[in-house]
C-alpha cells in the first residue's frame, strides 16, 4: 500500500489542477496542471495499467500517461484563452 500513496496523491492532484483548469482558464492554473502533469509522468508507475503503444523494448504509452495527455490539453486551451 506505501508504494500506491504517492502515484494516488499526484492523480488527485492532477485531477484538482485540470479540473480548476478547464473551470476557470488562467495563466496560474495551466502552470500547474503541466506540473502536475509532468510529475504524475515521473510517479505513475504502481497504476500504470496496460502499455497500448510500445516505443522501445522497456518503454510505451500506458493507460495512465493518457492522464497527462488530457492534462496538458486542458493547459493549452486555458493558456489560449488567457492570451486572447
């Protein structure tokens, strides 16, 4: 259970950021949805799930680096509506 608290504390986290993100696009909360995007990449491992795309023999796209996909998204989007 120990090795499953720190991914699960970053995908709240990542929830929390995105979801403030697409409610109420600033520049503040699309820094920190691509933090916590960046971070929950680096700490995903215990709750990856299934690789859907290898790249290399020791590398792919798993279920849980999709999270990190949409969050980044959601960054872009607000970031594009601060700018205009």
């Amino acid at each position: 259970m120990p090795e499953l608290l720190l991914p699960l504390v970053w995908l709240v986290l990542l929830s929390a950021a995105t979801s403030r993100c697409l409610a109420r696009p600033s520049a503040l909360s699309a820094v920190t949805t691509v933090v916590a995007a960046a971070v929950w990449l680096l700490v995903n491992g215990p709750v990856e799930g299934p690789v859907l795309l290898v790249v290399t023999p020791s590398h792919g796209l798993t279920v849980a680096d999709l999270l990190s996909a949409v969050a980044f998204l959601a960054a872009l989007r607000a970031y594009r509506r601060v700018r205009t």
